[in-house]
C-alpha cells in the first residue's frame, strides 16, 4: 500500500496550572488492530487555512474554547509511526496556545473522535516525563520545559523523525 501524507496542526494547548491537554486515541488502524496513543489537540490542515486557522479551529471543535491566546508555531515534525500501520506520515506544525481555563465542552466532537478518543487528561511535563503510555511526539515532557518557561525558538525547531 502507497504511504499517505497527512499535512496537520498539533496545539501545545497550555493551562493556567502550566498542563498540557493531550487526548488518548484508540488509534485503530486500517487493518482493524488499536495502538492506543496519546497526542495534542488539532488535527488535518486544509490547503485553505494557515497554521494558526487550523490551530484555532481544532481547539474550538475538540475543546470547545474560543478565547484561547495563540502563540508561536515552535517545532515541525513528520511522524510514520502514530498510524501504527506506516500508511500515513503526519506533516505537522506545533503551535503553542494559552488557555483561560480546563474546563472542557466535548460537544463539537466528530463521530470519528467520540469512537477513536477514550480518555483526555493535563499532563504536567514532569508526568510525561514519567509516564510509560504511547505519547506523541516523543519526549514530549522534556520537548515542553522551554515552552512551559516561555522560551520559545526563534524559527520552529525540526523534530527527530518517528
């Protein structure tokens, strides 16, 4: 089967309590198997909107929040690894984005999401760091220390490819 690419925006969606928003996915890929995993809000990037339309759009439908700060777009990554079949490489632009709040509305969700999405937490990066559970990008708990700090890179730093 042909590799697919996937362009996306991914939103390091940032609490007052300094956590990120990450969803668990069921991750079922097309030969049926689930890979559970764990990644950020956003998702595909249509070529009519920039980074920080789709930033915006994503976190609206999954979170329901609309008063969300934007930041910097801080890394690039290509992941072949999150599909769990290989079939899909992920072209994705890490945005950085403040929240106000926690508190989630879910209501916005596609029918895909309420079947593929079975847990949402706020992660601390030292709970990342820790935690042994499929996470999307990779060390993401380290990844997110300067961010936490407000030290962004000048020009979005490329992540090791998965």
């Amino acid at each position: 089967m042909p590799v697919r690419e996937r362009r996306s925006v991914r939103v390091l969606l940032i609490s007052p309590l300094q956590r990120v928003l990450l969803f668990k996915y069921k991750n079922t890929a097309e030969d049926g198997v689930e890979r559970p995993c764990w990644s950020t809000v956003g998702g595909g990037r249509p070529d009519d909107e920039t980074i920080e339309q789709t930033a915006l759009r994503e976190i609206l439908e999954e979170t329901g929040m609309s008063d969300v700060r934007l930041g910097p777009v801080v890394w690039y990554g290509e992941d072949g690894e999150r599909a769990g079949d290989g079939r899909i490489v992920f072209k994705e632009h890490f945005v950085v984005a403040h929240a106000l709040r926690e508190v989630l509305d879910t209501g916005g969700w596609t029918d895909w999401e309420r079947d593929q999405i079975i847990d949402i937490r706020w992660w601390t990066a030292d709970e990342l760091r820790r935690s042994d559970e499929n996470i999307f990008p990779r060390n993401l708990g380290s990844l997110l220390e300067p961010i936490l700090a407000g030290v962004y890179p000048h020009e979005p730093v490329t992540l090791p490819p998965i």
